[in-house]
C-alpha cells in the first residue's frame, strides 16, 4: 500500500480548535434559544481527572419554559467543579419524548464505581432544585 492510501492519524491540533470554538459558542448560548445544533455543553475548569471507562450521567428532564434557569444553575455548579467533569442540555425534544416541550439535561460523571461522588453530585442536584426523578445511567454494563 503507498503511503498516499495509509489512514492518516486524526489531526489534534484541529480537534482541540473545534472544540475550543464549541466552547465559545456554548459559553454563552440559551438552549430555548438555540436550534442550530441539538446539545449545548459546558466544562469543569481546572484539573480534573479524566473519565474512566465506568462513567455515566445523572438525567434531568425538563420543560423548554423552565430550561434556561435549570440550565444556568447546573452549567454554574459544573463550571465550579460542584458537580461532574462536563454537562449537556438538548436544544430540541429528546428523540424518545413524547412531548415537544420536553429537553433534557446530562450530567457527565468520572466513575460510575465511585459512589461517594454520585451520592455528592445527586445531593447538589437536589440542592440546585432538583427534585424528583434522577435517573442515573453508566455507560457500560
């Protein structure tokens, strides 16, 4: 096989600057006032250690009226390191929602296996408002 047919390895650099450019937009957009992509996401800043194989997510469902302030609170805590490494909010229904008001909030968690931290981030959930459902899903069985 030449060279020119070889895969090539995946270009970091560019990687990291479209991610970088997500971030930017993301930082400052309102998920009942976006509709060009369907997830708007947002970071723990620091040093954190990275997700094991065993991550998973705690899932919030909400309503698109009560959305931008769930959303805003949840975003604050991740920002701040009081929840997990990364959180999510759909801009449209959930693909497996019935109603169109529906959207839906994940946050991300390092290890599934660490209970200690599950049980903090649900109780700061609650904290933020939460109540309810808190569905939590690992990533791997």
């Amino acid at each position: 096989m030449s060279d020119d047919h070889k895969p090539q390895p995946p270009n970091l650099d560019l990687i990291q600057m479209v991610q970088n450019a997500r971030m930017l937009h993301d930082n400052d957009a309102i998920p009942s006032k976006v509709s060009s992509v369907y997830w708007i996401e947002c970071k723990r800043q620091g040093d954190d250690p990275a997700p094991t194989a065993r991550s998973g997510e705690f899932r919030v469902t909400t309503r698109v009226q009560d959305v931008d302030a769930l959303w805003a609170r949840i975003k604050a805590a991740t920002e701040s390191g009081e929840l997990g490494y990364k959180a999510k909010v759909s801009t449209r229904p959930a693909a497996d929602k019935q109603h169109p008001d529906a959207r839906l909030i994940c946050i991300r968690t390092y290890d599934a296996d660490d209970s200690a931290d599950l049980a903090r981030i649900e109780a700061k959930l609650r904290d933020l408002g939460i109540d309810g459902e808190l569905p939590y899903i690992r990533d791997s069985k």
